[in-house]
C-alpha cells in the first residue's frame, strides 16, 4: 500500500516509510530458506507463491526507487526460478490432486517480477525466463474461448478475472516477436470482461 501510495503522489515524507517497510522483503525476512525442502521443484519451506510475492515487492521498489538493496536480493530468487521453470516454462506447483499444475495468478507475479527486474538490470537470463513463462501461459494456460485458466485445476473453474495483470507481459511479447497470438489473448481477455457483468 505504501509502495502505490508513494508512486502514485510521489510525497518525499512517504519514502522514508515505505523504505522501511520493504526492507524487511529485501533482507530475506519473507523467505527462509530459499531452498526448497526436497528435490528441485518448489516444495514446503519456500514455493512458486512464497517467491513470486517477495520477489514482485523488491521489482516493484527497486525500478520506482533504485535502491540497489533490492536488486541485490532478488539475485537469489531469480537465480532459484530460474532452476524451477520446466522445459515448457512453466512453474509448476500442486494443484489439489495434481502436482504440475499452473496457478494463473501465481505465474503473473512471477512474470511481472522478471520483466521489471529486466527494465532495472537488462538481464538476458530473466529476459528468455520471462518469455518462455509467458509464452507457455498463452499456449497452455487459456480454456476453450481463448480465457486464462489454472492448469490443472477444477473442471469447473471460471476464468481468472485479475488475469488483466498479464496486459503488459503480453504487449511486450508482442513487441518482441510479432506474434498475433499474445494480442489475441488480450483482446479474448478484454472482450470478455467488457461482457461480464460481475467484472464490468
């Protein structure tokens, strides 16, 4: 709250306060230990949401604040996802009986995170990591009407309508490939919320 508040009015009262309550994000206070707890997937001690969170709130402050602290600790993170996405680019994690499932809103934090990270450092690492997990969500991730959906999840479930956080990973793939596909799923994304009542 304190991040949007100081981004949005910008008052120099607000950094110092804002500062404060990030770094404990940026020391490792959220995340302990870094390693997961058996193999080399996510497991208990640290997984795809534990990790997406944190490393979101430090890109975030990092690009509006350029404190270095933040970059510094995101190394360790991106370094961990980076061992975590699979051949298809997914980072997959247990969804109810299924144990390579994609949870939509979980990705996008990842995502968001490593594009951010990228605009601050122009890492090439995070950039192929960013485009490979997007690119795995628009192939995979979308249900029948072209929608964003967990992977592997309920049967029955509906759309993520917060899936709108996906807009500026799309419009960059689009920059970067050309590919019709990333705008079709914002404009199948927009369509659709334009006609949903609940979400209008």
């Amino acid at each position: 709250v304190l991040y949007f508040f100081f981004h949005d009015t910008g008052p120099p009262e607000i950094y110092p306060l804002s500062l404060h309550a990030a770094l404990p994000i940026a020391n490792g206070g959220t995340i302990a230990p870094l390693e997961p707890a058996t193999g080399d997937g996510p497991g208990a001690a640290a997984s795809v949401q534990t990790v997406g969170v944190p490393l979101l709130t430090m890109a975030l402050y990092a690009q509006a604040l350029g404190d270095e602290r933040f970059l510094r600790s995101m190394e360790p993170l991106v370094e961990l996802l980076a061992r975590w996405q699979d051949a298809e680019g997914r980072w997959a994690e247990s969804t109810g009986a299924f144990t390579r499932g994609v949870v939509v809103q979980h990705q996008i934090l990842i995502l968001r995170a490593l594009q951010l990270y990228h605009e601050v450092t122009d890492d090439a690492r995070a950039l192929r990591m960013f485009a490979h997990g997007t690119a795995f969500l628009v192939q995979h991730a979308r249900n029948a009407n072209g929608l964003f959906v967990d992977v592997e999840g309920r049967l029955d479930a509906l759309p993520d309508a917060e899936a709108g956080a996906l807009v500026p990973c799309l419009l960059d793939m689009y920059a970067m490939t050309s590919q019709t596909k990333y705008m079709e799923a914002l404009y199948g994304y927009c369509r659709w919320l334009l006609r949903s009542e609940e979400h209008t």
